[in-house]
C-alpha cells in the first residue's frame, strides 16, 4: 500500500491483514459468508442502498457485501469497495460477478482522497472498529459523502454480549497466556461496543441512530461440533491467541474448546450469542 495512503497510527492493523489476518479470512471466505449472513441481511435492510446510488464500502474484504450492494444499486449505480487487505482485495476481484459494477481499491479510509461529496451511503461491515483515531477517520470519510447523504455501519456490541466470539476464547485460555488486556477504545472488534462512546465520534455527521441487535450464530455450519471447534480457532479473537503457537497446543485447545461448545449443541446445531449495533447517521 502506497504510504500516502496510510495513516501510520493504522499500520498494525494494515499488516495484520496483509499478512496471517487476511490469509486466515480468505481459507474460510465461504463459511464465513454464511455464518455472517443474518448480520448481513438486518445491515443490508438498514443501509437500503437503491437503484442508481454510488455506494463506498469500507473494509469490504473478500468482497461479498460488495457484490450485494452492487446489485441493489443496478447499472445506473456503482460501489467502491475499499480495503486495507491486498489479499482480501485480489480475492474479491476474482470472484467478482462480471455483470455488476464494483472497483476495489487497496487503502486506508482514514487518509483515502476521496471524490468529495461523490457517494449517497457510506456501508461498512465490521470495517471500522479499528480505526487507531476513529474521530480523523470518520473526518476523512465524511468529505465523500454527499450532504444529506448516509452513513450506516455494523459493529460489536461489547465482549459479554458476543458468545459466540468469547467462548471459544476462554477454552483456548487454558493452554495459552491470555493476550495483553485491550483498552475499552483501543482498535479491536470490540472498540465500538460502548454507545456513547459511538456517539462521541461525531465527525461533523448528524441524527446519529444506533439499533441494538441480539443474534444467533450458529458456528457449527452443519458440521457437528468438530467443525465447529476448528471454525472457532480460526477466526477472530481465539485465533489470534494461537497465533505462534505449536500443533500440539492448538490440538489441545481445538479439544477444550468442543467441550465449552458442546453445552450449546442443539439438534446439530450449536447457536452462540451474538450482539451488534447497527450506527447510522446523516451527512449535514
């Protein structure tokens, strides 16, 4: 990524997922496709993206909420799907349908020069809780936007409301040290958890909503409890604890972790709790 679009308090974030992050996100794209997919359909109904509107995506990933946008804004509209993640992007571009109009472009949105006032909604699915200055950030994104344009996102509620990511955290701790304690604002899934402190990002936006959502995630994905023990290690905070760990620590954790979600099994499925808050706000 080019440094003038970079800013440097986000570079930890930028090569975390340039590098095992984003590798780990693209071997199980299409699980994680369905496991997100209730999340995706109540942000795609609350963002209401109509035929004709120029859409910006950020931290757009593997590109799946950007094909959706693309094709609920039609040909008359276009989408800009904006990622941190080489990878992620190079994924996206291949399996784009070649019927529906999305760029993706490699960049930080904290420094990104927008097209001023070139968008009608800005959409993020858990693209912006880790954001190092979350208020330059939002600044930054909000030139894009038109005045009287939206902005409708998707982030954790705090860590108590969010089984799904913290149950198989607390089995992996009993092999590995627990990671250093992030601050309640520190970037991280959850940095966004607190309400007020949403709202105290104002960024000049206004009429700034935010939408409690409590979910099911059902992470077994019809594939019994060891699916659903690896699928745990693979992704978000549990990962992250394991990283540069040996085989035989993660087999061991893989091992605790079934047994913590074995308790939630129900008829095949094992449903954890999952809690999101849905931010939208208005340019102007």
């Amino acid at each position: 990524m080019a440094q003038a679009h970079m800013h440097e308090k986000n570079a930890d974030q930028i090569a975390y997922w340039n590098g095992p992050g984003g590798q780990n996100w693209i071997a199980r794209q299409a699980t994680q496709d369905i496991l997100l997919r209730p999340i995706s359909e109540v942000l795609h109904n609350a963002a209401a993206a109509a035929k004709g509107e120029r859409v910006i995506d950020v931290g757009c990933g593997c590109g799946g909420t950007t094909f959706e946008l693309a094709r609920r804004v039609g040909a008359e509209g276009s989408v800009l799907g904006l990622d941190i993640s080489a990878p992620m992007l190079d994924y996206a571009r291949e399996h784009a349908p070649r019927d529906l109009k999305a760029e993706f472009v490699q960049a930080d949105a904290t420094v990104y020069p927008f097209p001023p006032a070139s968008a009608d909604l800005l959409f993020s699915r858990f693209g912006v809780m880790f954001f190092a200055d979350p208020t330059t950030s939002f600044t930054n994104i909000r030139k894009a936007i038109k005045p009287g344009g939206r902005l409708v996102f998707a982030c954790w509620r705090e860590p108590r409301s969010n089984g799904w990511m913290m149950i198989p955290l607390q089995a992996v701790y009993q092999h590995v040290p627990r990671m250093p304690q992030l601050g309640p604002e520190d970037p991280g899934p959850f940095s966004f958890g607190n309400e007020e402190r949403v709202r105290r990002v104002r960024a000049g936006f206004s009429d700034i909503q935010l939408k409690q959502h409590d979910l099911a995630l059902d992470i077994a994905l019809g594939r019994g409890l060891d699916g659903a023990a690896n699928a745990a290690i693979a992704f978000g905070p549990a990962s992250r604890a394991l990283d540069g760990h040996p085989d035989s620590v993660r087999t061991a954790a893989i091992q605790s972790v079934r047994e913590a979600l074995s308790k939630y099994e129900k008829d095949g499925r094992i449903p954890l709790p999952a809690s999101i808050w849905i931010v939208s706000a208005k340019n102007g």
